[in-house]
C-alpha cells in the first residue's frame, strides 16, 4: 500500500513554522490535494521519500538537475571545494571560469554577473534595461513566470492592452501600472502596447519557451518578431533563461532559435542544483553596472564558491553529444506519449522542447496560457495522484513542465511510460 504518514506528520509538523508548511506554494501541492512527500534522498533519476517511496523523478528540483541527482563528480567537486571554507564576500577565481564557461556557451552573453538566485537575475536584467533607456515601463507575457519581484507579479487588465493589475497583495498599483502585458505567441498584442505606449517601454521580457505554463514552444517567427519590434523601438529585449538555459541546447534558447538578444538571465543548471542565478548580455548594457557604471546591484553571497563549483561542474560536463542524447531520450518520451494518445483517443496534448515536455489535458492545440486554462484541472489532478501512487514523481501542476536528466534512459522512461497508460485509462475511460 502507498503510505504517506511519515510525510503527513512531518507536514503537520512543518505547517506550525512555516507558512502552509513549505517554503515556495508550489510544494504544498494545492492544486492537487493530498500531502506532498518529504524526501530524502536522490540519486540519479530517482528521489525516495520519508515514508521509504521511490519515484521516478521528471522535477529535478525544478529543471537544474540535468545530470540527475547526486551525480558522484559534482559531489566529489563540492566536498573539494568545502574543505576551502564555504563563502569570502570577496572575488574568487572560479568566478571568472563560470563566466567564461557562460559566454563561450551563449552567443549573446558578452559579459556575466553572477547573483543567487533566478529572481534577483530578472530583478536586475530589467533595472539595466530602465537604466539605459530611461525608461519605466517594460512588457511581460501572461503565462510566463520571471521571480517574485513586484515588477512580475502582474495580472492581466480588463482587456488585451490594459495597464497591469497588482497579483498579490503586498505589489502597489504603481508598481503595476509599468508592468505592460501581451499574450504569448501573439505579436500583435506586443506591435500594439508599442503604439499605446510609444517611447515609454524600456524592455520585453520573456521565456524563449514558456516553462511555466508547461512547456508551450514560440511558434513561427514569434522571436524573432520581437527582436525586430524591440530594435525599431529602441527598447531591450530580454531572455530569460533560468529554465531553458543549458537545457535545451549547449547555448540555451539564444543558441537553439538563433535570435539575437541585449539581455539573458539564468539560473538552475549553472549551479549544479544549489542557490545561483546571472544575468548576461551585451558589453555595453554590462558595463553599465555598478562599480563599472551607475546602475546599482550587490550581493553578499553572490559567486559563492560552493554553488559556483556545482556549476562548473556540470556545465563541463554537458557536451554537444549530451544534448544528442537529451533530444533522444526526450523524443522517445514524446513517441510514446503520442502512442498512447493516438491509441485510446484520448483528448489530450502534448508539447516538448529537448528534454522539457508537458501533457496538456485537453485536446485543443496549446499557443499560450489562455489555452492552458482550458485544460481539465481535475483530471490532471487524478492522473497526478495516480503516477504518484506507482513511483512516477511529476509536478503537482498543470502549469508546470516535466524535465527529463541524463540519468534518465530508455527503460526508464518506458517504465513511466507504462504507468501513465494505466494511470490514464483509470482517468480517462
């Protein structure tokens, strides 16, 4: 029998220190009910939980884990590197060799910063790009997740080219009212707000795949359009990386879709799995940061050594022929996903770029967030609980998108597979 008393206990424990007994939302699987597992442990392509459940793992603490967990080259790495004391607050070498590592890797990453977190590297990217310009307002696209700066946590308006609405409590209308809102995959909502605010908007802002949604590809010239609407209008145009970056190709999404951009943000595989962001971009925005230039930013614990090595091992070890695989192990997931689909009709969709992928549960094609809402939330709760219960750990969303790891291989993933074919014919028939 799945049993999860150790988890409930130690959530009930959790729930009297920690608000809603987590420490970001998500974790707290509101959803798709239930109690999340605490665990304890990973390797590899698998996590076991308090209660002694294994499960195939497609989080991977949220995309960072490209190697899989615990991988015995960056542990040895990391043990390597503690013996040398944990943080300076003053420069380091292997600071230097992540940034290099970064821009050899991403053709527009001209200069790096390193900082903690993907957060405070979005936070920043859009503080250059106002600084530049001089101006206050930039664009955002419903749907897509940059952080939990004030800047981000904006809702949509009454209408398609409406100022933005505060989405928590704690963001002032101020705040929101610089915050311009388009729709994904739709350059028109963009091509318009430019007309709206013309002169006004100093940077868009976007994922280059949108991950937090699940996984909804740009469609067409969707990206490129951008960067030429951003040039004409003298504004920046901004990556942010934190989830495609290193993923998806060698060079991330600025490599993988050829666009040109001034600014990038990252995060997740550049350290290895521990606390870490940079942004990135042309040498003329770079040096436009403090102590080169005016734009303030700092950070006490940014380039920490620990999470720094973590990083630079990993990135060593993601090879072109790393990604040969990813594309491979991720195709034949998407293969036998479709099988399943194409079999039972099923009223399902699927979406992947390299070796992120979601399955949408509803049948018609999926371009942006409004699609998403479409989806059956319910019965992505059901198929959630369902693979949980035989070993199969995905996230307890279906806004969220799957990550699969070099530790991941063919059985594997035909493993999961088998489960999902029973898990959706109990919710689906």
């Amino acid at each position: 029998m799945f049993d999860l008393s150790k988890s409930r206990s130690l959530l009930e424990r959790a729930q009297s220190c920690i608000p809603g007994g987590v420490n970001s939302p998500v974790r707290a699987f509101k959803s798709v009910g239930g109690t999340p597992p605490f665990i304890v442990k990973g390797e590899g392509p698998y996590v076991v939980d308090a209660d002694g459940n294994r499960y195939i793992d497609y989080v991977g603490s949220w995309g960072p884990l490209i190697l899989g967990h615990a991988h015995p080259d960056v542990l040895n790495a990391l043990k390597r590197v503690i013996d040398n004391g944990t943080s300076f607050g003053a420069p380091t070498e292997i600071e230097i060799i992540l940034a290099e590592m970064i821009i050899e890797r991403v053709p527009s990453a001209e200069m790096v910063r390193l900082v903690n977190s993907g957060t405070e590297a979005t936070m920043s990217a859009i503080r250059v790009a106002r600084g530049v310009t001089g101006r206050e307002k930039i664009i955002k696209f419903d749907g897509c997740y940059h952080g939990h700066g004030d800047s981000f946590l904006i809702a949509a308006g009454s209408g398609a080219l409406t100022l933005g609405e505060p989405d928590s409590p704690g963001v002032t209308k101020g705040t929101a009212a610089d915050t311009l809102l388009a729709k994904f995959n739709d350059i028109d909502s963009v091509e318009n707000l430019f007309k709206q605010f013309k002169g006004q908007i100093a940077c868009v802002i976007v994922e280059p795949v949108n991950g937090n949604v699940g996984c909804i590809p740009p469609q067409g010239n969707f990206l490129q359009n951008l960067r030429d609407i951003c040039t004409e209008n003298d504004a920046l145009l901004i990556f942010d990386e934190v989830m495609t970056g290193f993923r998806i190709a060698r060079g991330g999404a600025n490599e993988l879709f050829g666009v040109d951009v001034d600014l990038l943000t990252f995060g997740k595989v550049i350290g290895g799995g521990l606390p870490i962001g940079a942004y990135a971009g042309k040498k003329e925005y770079m040096l436009e940061v403090s102590p080169s230039g005016p734009i303030y930013q700092a950070g006490t614990l940014s380039g920490n050594p620990v999470a720094v090595t973590a990083g630079i091992e990993t990135l060593n070890h993601l090879s072109p022929e790393s990604y040969d695989q990813l594309e491979q192990l991720g195709e034949h997931m998407e293969r036998g996903l479709q099988t399943i689909i194409k079999t039972n009709d099923y009223p399902l969709s699927q979406h992947r770029v390299g070796s992120m992928f979601s399955l949408f549960f509803t049948d018609r094609s999926i371009r942006n967030y409004d699609d998403v809402k479409t989806c059956n939330i319910s019965q992505f709760a059901k198929y959630f609980h369902g693979l949980l219960e035989r070993g199969v750990y995905i996230a307890p969303s279906q806004y969220e998108t799957g990550f699969i790891s070099l530790s991941h291989t063919t059985r594997v993933i035909d493993e999961t597979l088998d489960r999902i074919d029973i898990v959706l014919e109990k919710v689906l028939k």
